[in-house]
C-alpha cells in the first residue's frame, strides 16, 4: 500500500512539465486556425483539436512556437555556462530555420518575420565575423512580433530553478539578451520579462490573479521603464484585465495585443480546456496565443488537468516526450546545483 502511495507521488508531474504540454497543445490547437478572424469562430467555435487548416498538416501538428521552445530547452542541456548556452540557441535556432531541425516533420514551415531578418543578418553579417557575438536583433519599432516572447519560457524555468530574483539585474539581462537574439526593441524585452515574472509567480504556487498582482507590483517598480509601461502596457501594469471587456482585446501577432490575449485568456476561464479554448478562438494568431496560454494554464491546473486526447494527438510525440522528460531532468539537475553551490 505504501509502495502505491509513493509510486503515485513520484508519477505526479511537475509544473515544468504540464507548462511544456500545456504550451505544445496550446499550438497545435491554434496552428490550424491561425489568421482566421473572431467572427468567423464565433459563428464556429472550434472546441477540439483538429487537422487541416492553413498549413494543412495533420491533427497535433505543431509550429514555429513549439520548435523554438525545443531549440531553446536543447540548448540550456547542451551547455553550462550562459554565453556558450546563448550562442547555441543560435546555432539551433539555425539548424531549425535550414534543416527543419526541432520540426514535427523535418521541415521549418513557418517563422515570424522579425526572426526570419535577425536569424538572417546573424548569419551573414555576425557569424562569420563575430562568432562570438550573440545580439543580432532587430530595434525598429516595427520589429515588436511575439517571436521571442514565444520562445522565452525556459528562461523562466532556469531563474526560477537557479534562485536568481526576477527583479535582479541578471535576470533582466538575461531575458534582454535571449530576446535580443531576434528583439532587441525595448517594447520586445518588456514583454518577455512581464510573462517571466508571470511564470515565475505561479511556479511559486501563487493563485493566477494574486500572481498577476504580483507582476503588476514587480513591473511598476522598473523605474527606468515606467514611461514605457505605462504608455505600451498600460493595461497589463495598471488595469485588471480580467475586467476588460473581450471586444477590447486584440489578438494579432504585436507582442502587447498577445500578451494581454494570453493573460486575458488565463484570468477569464478556470480549466486547462477552457483556457485553450478561450485563447485560440479570439483568432488571429491563434497557434502563438494558445501555445503562450497553454503553458501558463499547465502550470495552474497541472498535468492531470490537461485531455488525454489532447495529449494523444501531439505529432511526433515520443520526440516530444523525451525532450521534455531531459530537460525536466535537467532544471531538476540545476536546482541540486545551486542549492549544493549556496551552502
Ligand atoms: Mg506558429
């Protein structure tokens, strides 16, 4: 009986690894009706997986997002210390972008805009010639797509796991360096940090609005940042979003419109599914809002809160679970190292 007991406790997943389902569903969910508008899904909701659609891949196929979360995750396993851990995110993030590596299906098939100028412009212009340079991110203001923010998730799990304070000058330097691999415009990494300190909060195991309140403090105390915050993320640093009616979210791919879609989607539903489900059908860019919603719904509700179905569908899915199990693995590894390394 008491074997059972433990086997059952060792069996229970950990937020690391619901948050990474959670973030693969949650893409896999949106990619076949990315770019469709609000109306057309409220005349038909989509309330389950499905196949086809823009890209027509099959059911469970996952994207960009999720790719770029796996390159990340290789990376941190793949090294030790920070600046070979960054240049190697671009290596992969490379391999990706060429040889469909970290792909469902062996071939890169989407990739944001700015990423696809920066992962560019790093390889003719700074690899060559600077390989130890990591920064080659775009700073136009036009330049301010998710696409880092879609990949920044293991960041959060590295400070979390390494005891470093969010609100510590290494850990804003970290996420300003990972993002400014691709965006190096403020409004870019403002908005990676916002959803770090967020993960970080619910890996604390704060309630989803008390974590949100949580953020809203941390992010008005970055005095340097405060005319930004308060004009680009007014709502997210001052208002309570969840009170915030849904015609007045946005849902494209500007990294402020997701970011208040990912948050909104989380403070307004109370279920893995629900969260999913919310986020994709406001439209738009459905697979990026239901990956970065996914995750943060996996941490809240926990593995066992996420459709088994759902799980089933994942393309390629021992890849998947291996990569999460390792680098699972890993952060767990890194713990039992700092805390070794604080004594
Ligand atoms: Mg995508």
């Amino acid at each position: 009986m008491l074997n059972r007991l433990f086997k059952k406790k060792e069996e229970k997943k950990d937020p690391f690894v619901s948050g990474l389902y959670g973030f693969v569903i949650g893409d896999a969910f949106g990619l076949p009706i990315e770019f469709m508008n609000r109306d057309r899904l409220k005349q038909n909701p989509v309330t389950d997986m499905i196949p086809m659609g823009t890209y027509r891949f099959p059911i469970g196929t996952w994207s960009d997002d999720s790719s770029m979360i796996f390159a990340t995750m290789d990376a941190f396993k793949k090294e030790t210390e920070l600046p070979k851990i960054y240049r190697q995110m671009l290596r992969n993030f490379l391999d990706w972008k060429h040889r469909g590596e970290f792909t469902p299906n062996g071939e890169m098939f989407d990739i944001e805009k700015t990423t696809e100028i920066a992962l560019r412009r790093y390889q003719i212009q700074v690899l060559r010639d600077h390989p130890e340079h990591i920064s080659c991110g775009m700073t136009q203001l036009s330049s301010n797509g998710n696409g880092s923010l879609m990949r920044i998730l293991p960041v959060a799990f590295y400070l979390y796991q390494t005891d470093i304070d969010v609100m510590s000058k290494e850990a804003w330097e970290m996420v300003k360096t990972v993002s400014s691999m691709t965006h190096a415009h403020i409004y870019s990494v403002l908005g990676c940090y916002i959803y770090v300190i967020y993960v970080i909060e619910l890996l604390k195991g704060c309630e989803k609005h008390t974590a949100y309140q949580n953020m809203q403090e941390k992010i008005n105390q970055l005095e340097e940042y405060q005319e930004d915050l308060h004009s680009i993320y007014k709502r997210i640093s001052t208002v309570d979003l969840a009170t915030v009616k849904e015609e007045k979210i946005g849902s494209s791919g500007y990294i402020v419109e997701t970011l208040e879609a990912v948050l909104w989607s989380i403070l307004t539903t109370d279920s893995f599914s629900d969260a999913v489900v919310c986020a994709t059908n406001l439209g738009d860019d459905t697979d990026t809002i239901g990956a970065l919603t996914g995750a943060l719904a996996g941490i809240i509700y926990g593995y066992e809160a996420i459709p088994e179905k759902w799980l089933n569908y994942i393309k390629k899915r021992k890849w998947v679970d291996q990569e999460i199990a390792s680098f699972d693995q890993y952060l767990k590894q890194l713990s039992i190292e700092t805390k070794k390394s604080e004594e």
